[in-house]
C-alpha cells in the first residue's frame, strides 16, 4: 500500500491509500477517488511533504549519515534549472502545443494561473508544482 496527498478542484487537500500508483489512476478514472469535504471527483496528486526525524541507520551493516533535507530540496531545484527551459508565464501555452504535437515535447518550466491550471488539466496534462526555495543574496553573487 503507498499513501498519496491529494488535492480535489476546490483545493481541499486529503490522503489516500492504494496499492500502487496504476490502482490510483485506475480508480480515479472511474471516478472512485472522492474529496471528503465536497465529494469533488476532480482529484490530483501533489506533492507530499515529507518530514522524517533523521537518525544514522544501517544499510547492509554500514553505518549511513541522515539525510539532509534542506540540501536534497535544493538539489532537485537545481537539477531543474539546469534541465529545463523556463518558459515564464507562457507555460500553459507551451504545454497545450507539446500535447496536441504542434511542437516537440521538451521538459519545460514555468507559471500558470489556477485557471490556467484547470485548462491542463481538463487537457489531461499532467504536470506538477515544485515551490522555489528563497535565495540568499549571497547565492545570487
């Protein structure tokens, strides 16, 4: 069984359990994943927040260090900008294109309105929000 975080199109969030992620899109797609609050059947999966106490532990008898959250977090952002092309505002736009093949599909980023959003996906785009950590002006040096 995995645990995801939903979100229904009102923006109430809610956990679910299946037993893996094809159950999930199976499930949803026949309209069996319900908000809660609502009974909103316009579910998504979003990011879970994880928070773990971090202790060493041992992997096949080698002592590992915790891991740094803070510093994976800041990883992943960087993997992004390295990785894909920031399209600003017109993401949406890019997005529509890459689906109905009118461009090349490419690993894109950037900002959409929450209207914008509901576009995608009634679209059936998939796509996911990765917050930016604050940048230090030091950094930015």
């Amino acid at each position: 069984m995995i645990a995801f975080d939903l979100e229904c199109s009102m923006g109430h969030a809610f956990e679910g359990w299946f037993h893996n992620s094809e159950s999930f899109e199976e499930q949803k797609a026949e309209k069996l994943v319900s908000c809660p609050y609502c009974n909103d059947t316009k579910v998504k999966r979003i990011l879970s927040p994880v928070v773990m106490k971090t202790a060493s532990r041992k992997i096949d008898g080698k002592e590992t260090r915790p891991i740094d959250y803070q510093r994976l977090a800041k990883e992943i952002v960087d993997y992004i900008n390295k990785n894909f092309e920031d399209v600003g505002s017109d993401f949406t736009k890019e997005a529509l294109k890459m689906h109905y093949s009118v461009t090349e599909k490419r690993n894109i980023k950037g900002s959409a309105t929450e209207d914008e959003e509901k576009v995608l996906e009634d679209e059936g785009i998939e796509f996911f929000k990765v917050p930016s950590p604050k940048v230090d002006d030091d950094e930015k040096n």
